[in-house]
C-alpha cells in the first residue's frame, strides 16, 4: 500500500491532537513495506536517532527513487514515512530539489514530540537529499 501524499497527511493531521496524532503517525508507519532484515546494516543505519532507523534507497526502472525503511519504534517509524511521504517514487532531480524541512514544517514535529524523537529527521532528510543529488547527477 503506496504512502498518501505529504498534503493528505497533513489534512488529517490538523484535525487532530495528542494521542490521535501519535496514532496517526503510528498508522503510517505501519504502511511501509517491510524492509528486509539484510538491508539492515550500519551501512542503511540513520545516524543521531535515539531508536534505530534504517533507510535504504532503491531506483525503480524509470528512474524514480524509492526508499526501503524501518525503525524499531512505532512513533519514529511513522516519522519516518511521514518524511517519505514527500519524496517516494518521485524522480532523484525532483528529490533533490525538495525541501523536505519544509514540507514537515506545518506538522510541528518539535512542539508535539520530544527532542529525542526528531533529532534524527535531519540527518534522514540530508541522507535523502544526497542520494538524490548522486543518482540525479
């Protein structure tokens, strides 16, 4: 099951807070496709995370960037694929262009979760971006 677009979530996201947003995030963690164990290596590993998070990315045959990932905690999973959400299976020079901070600016990660819950997305975005840059070039 694809990820809905970065703008769908973000439509049932302001409809909700608290615990409903955890579920939501929880939710969409849960549609990501399961990662292989293999892939999961220091090598896919997203530096600066608190729980483990792994990100592996992958290029379908017309080019578009598709990432494999997982993390071993529910909420992190689901930010996870919240960041997904805003580049899966576009092509690499669109993703490279993307300004993925932006986009998860409206959610206020920082005001609903704590520090240690976000202060990976940067390093996960960063990953993203320069894998994009590389396959785009």
């Amino acid at each position: 099951m694809p990820l809905p677009p970065i703008s769908e979530i973000l439509d049932d996201y302001q409809f909700l807070d608290g615990e409903d947003r955890y579920r939501l995030l929880i939710e969409l963690g849960r549609k990501l496709e399961p990662m292989p164990e293999a892939l999961k290596t220091d090598a896919t590993k997203v530096r600066g995370c608190s729980a483990s998070v792994w990100v592996y990315p992958t290029r379908t045959d017309d080019g578009r960037l598709h990432f494999l990932a997982d993390s071993n905690a529910a909420i992190t999973k689901g930010i996870v694929a919240l960041v997904l959400s805003a580049v899966q299976d576009k092509p690499a020079a669109e993703v490279a262009r993307t300004d993925v901070a932006a986009q998860l600016a409206p959610f206020e990660l920082s005001r609903h979760l704590s520090a240690n819950r976000t202060q990976g997305v940067p390093n996960m975005i960063q990953l993203i971006r320069e894998t994009a840059q590389r396959l785009a070039a």
